[in-house]
C-alpha cells in the first residue's frame, strides 16, 4: 500500500474507505519506524548503516496491522 498525501489525489474523501485497527477497531494511527542493521561489508563505507522503514501504529492500543507490517522474516512461533 502506497502513502499518498491529500495534495497528491483528486478524490473526494466520500469515496475513500476508512483503515481501522485489526486489534481494536480505532481509526487512528502514529507512524513508527523499523530499524534495519545493514553490515558494514554491504554499506561500502566499512561502517554498519541503519535502514529507517517507516510503518504505522494505533494510537490506542499499540497495534501495526498486518498491511502495515514488515514480514520479511520466516515466523519462528510454528515450532
């Protein structure tokens, strides 16, 4: 899902459909970020780098609905 800002988009918001959380059904978010570790061998500067990912998180309850997160890694919990 792309963010597109207000200015960005000619439709009414009339015609947008409202994001609420899977957990608690408010519908209103904060953005958070991951932070990705990236090794020095992969930044060519010889020093490890950080990669900011930003997501978005309920303002009630804490929350990142499954759209809004990042699954890049294999679930551990399926032992």
């Amino acid at each position: 899902m792309n963010n597109i800002s207000p200015g960005q988009l000619n439709v009414s918001i009339e015609k947008t459909l409202p994001i609420v959380c899977e957990s608690c059904g408010n519908d209103t978010f904060t953005q958070a970020l991951y932070l990705r570790k990236v090794s020095a061998l992969l930044t060519g500067t010889g020093q490890e780098g950080v990669v900011p990912i930003p997501t978005f998180v309920c303002t009630k309850c804490n929350y990142v609905n499954e759209k809004f997160r990042l699954n890049i890694l294999p679930d551990l919990d399926d032992d």
